[in-house]
C-alpha cells in the first residue's frame, strides 16, 4: 500500500517490460524480453494477472539447458564512478568445466556508444556462453538506462571512460575468482569496435580481442563518415578541428605503440558509417609490429553483418581466434582454419 493505493504484481515469465500501454479494459499491453526469450508482445490482465502472448518477434526452438541468464552486477570503476553490466555464467547442460580452472571471459563493448546493452535474448552471447566462456555485456558510463547523468558522462570522454569501465568489469570479475585473470577477452562492433581497439591500445588488461567494423582513426572518421554522424564527435571527443589533438591522441591507429595483444578485424566492403579503409590500416599497422592478427573481409556487407552465412563465419571466426591464442581446444566446423588466416603466428 502506497499513498492509499493498493499496489499489485505480476509474474509474466519475463524480465524486462517495454513500451507499455493501459486500456479501458483493464489490461496493459507491452513488449517483454528476457536473457533467454526474444521480445514478445504480451497481454497483462490487471484483474486477474491473466497473460497472453500475441505475437513473439521471432521463434526460438532452443533447450533451455544451453541458455544462460544474466545477472546485473555494478563495480567501482575511475574518478570515483560506478558502472553496471550483465554477467552471464558459461551454461551448457552436456559439459562442465574443470573444477581446478576457471573459465575465459568475453567482455562484450556495445555499439553507440551512448547507445546500451539488451536484457533481451541475444545468440551472439550464448554462442560463447555454450561454449564455456563468462561474458560480460558492459554498460559503461554514457550509455542510456541509467538516468541523464549517466549517459552524460560519456561528454568529451569517449575513448576514456567506456576504456575504464570495461577494464574494471573484467578486473572485477578475475578480482572474485570467477574468471581467469589470464584469459580475458574483448570485442565489440561500431563504437565498441573503438572501445576494444583503444583497451588493447591503452591497457594491459585483456590477453585478446574481436573488432568488427570498428573506428581506428577519428579524425578519418569525422571527416570521412556520413551526413547524419557527421558531427556526432564534437560532443564525445572535442570540437574538430579545433580540438584536432585529442582525436589524434585517441585514435587507436596513432596508438599502435600501446599495442601488445591479438586482434581479429571484421569488416564490409561497402560500409559507409566506417569505411573499410579504417579497418586495412588498422590490421597493416598491428601485422607490421609482428603481433599475431587477421583481418576478414566480407564482400558487399555494409555497417553490420546481414548475410547469414558471414555472421556464421564471424562467430566461428572470433572462437577459432581465442581458441588459438588462449591455446584451448573449440568444437569448431571444418573449414574453419581455410577461412581465417592469422598473420605473426607460430
């Protein structure tokens, strides 16, 4: 009871609750997701907590003994912030890992950057969690969800904070011993895709990374993007070309001195938003410092991957590249290896 109001709960089967929508009728329409279910259209009766589903985005015929649930953790990161993320513990009803080890983890660096992780099902997730990876799906400073404040904080600071708050999730989880501190790994798309370059470029904390269609050099990027991105920098970098100095301090290909680690690049041909020229320059820089790389080309993809079989081989791919740096065995299809060719290793 409330200021007089009695106030009632409904166990819909779901986590997260969008978009919702009152009627006359008493019942409340709204689109429902969770870690393991697509978003779904539902139906709530108010009277007796009656709910129907009208319409699932699409179908799903997975056991659930593959699926993993997420939970919310929230970590201290840099300048005294706090920063949030979903942690999902490797699932997989047929195997178990060792119990003398524990397991690698992906950090997942989501797109935007003021953009913010899903507590929708995502496969991209479970593909790695059914195959005895921890991921972590960061939403570090300036991402949306966490109140104005929060996405604010990403001002004049990408590059620094979205770093930060990756770098501390990950030390977070290694720091309680549920991950190993030596096989932790990053990747990331668009504006993660930057995120992972600008960790491995700037930190020593993750032992390997998966860029897809990421930004390497911002000042290219600001001069080079489309219209409707065009000046979408000057409120997270500086004001160019005023303030020329910070994109070139950041840009992960003026940083190439910083890196040490392995990375694998995927990128389209035909991507306006971060043309694959980027990407080229990126991988000749990291290759010609003698650090282990690949680089992946799919031809006629643009600014994300649409054609099934491509987004099969980047999964396939990032897997196939950890297991061979992290030196692990990984049930992988066959042909695989003629696929993804890595440069500078043994």
């Amino acid at each position: 009871m409330e200021n007089g109001v009695k106030k009632k709960t409904f166990n819909t089967g779901f986590t997260s609750h969008l978009l919702l929508n009152f009627s006359e009728s008493g019942k409340v329409y709204c689109c429902a997701s969770s870690a393991i279910q697509f978003s779904t259209l539902l139906s709530i009766s108010t009277l007796d907590g009656k709910v129907e589903i009208l319409k699932k985005s699409q179908p799903i015929d997975i056991d659930e003994g593959y699926l993993s649930e997420f939970t919310e953790i929230c970590y201290n990161t840099t300048d005294g912030g706090k920063s949030y993320a979903n942690y999902y513990k490797p699932t997989n009803k047929d195997y178990e890992g060792p119990d003398d080890e524990l397991p690698p983890l992906l950090v997942k660096a989501h797109g935007g950057p003021t953009g913010s992780t899903t507590t929708c099902l995502q496969l991209s997730v479970q593909y790695f969690t059914s195959r005895g990876f921890a991921v972590l799906d960061v939403s570090y400073r300036g991402s949306t969800g966490y109140g104005r404040e929060y996405r604010l904080k990403l001002d004049n600071k990408w590059g620094i904070y979205d770093v930060d708050d990756c770098c501390a999730a990950a030390q977070h989880l290694a720091d309680n011993k549920l991950v190993d501190k030596n096989k932790l790994c990053i990747d990331g798309g668009s504006a993660g895709g930057y995120t992972t370059l600008a960790c491995l470029a700037s930190k020593d904390v993750f032992k390997a990374g998966a860029c897809s269609y990421g930004v390497t050099d911002l000042e290219l990027e600001a001069n080079e993007t489309n219209k409707f991105h065009s000046r979408y920098l000057d409120r997270l970098i500086g004001v160019y070309p005023q303030q020329r100095d910070i994109y070139i301090q950041r840009s992960p290909i003026h940083n190439v001195d910083g890196f040490n680690y392995p990375i694998i690049f995927f990128q389209g041909t035909e991507d306006k938003v971060v043309p694959p020229n980027q990407a080229q320059m990126m991988f000749d820089s990291v290759e010609k410092k003698g650090i282990p790389c690949s680089l992946i080309m799919f031809e006629g993809e643009q600014h994300g991957f649409r054609k099934s079989e491509n987004i099969q081989t980047a999964l396939d791919g990032e897997l196939y590249f950890y297991s061979k740096i992290l030196k692990f065995e990984a049930d992988l299809p066959d042909g695989i290896s003629d696929k993804i060719s890595i440069s500078n290793y043994a």
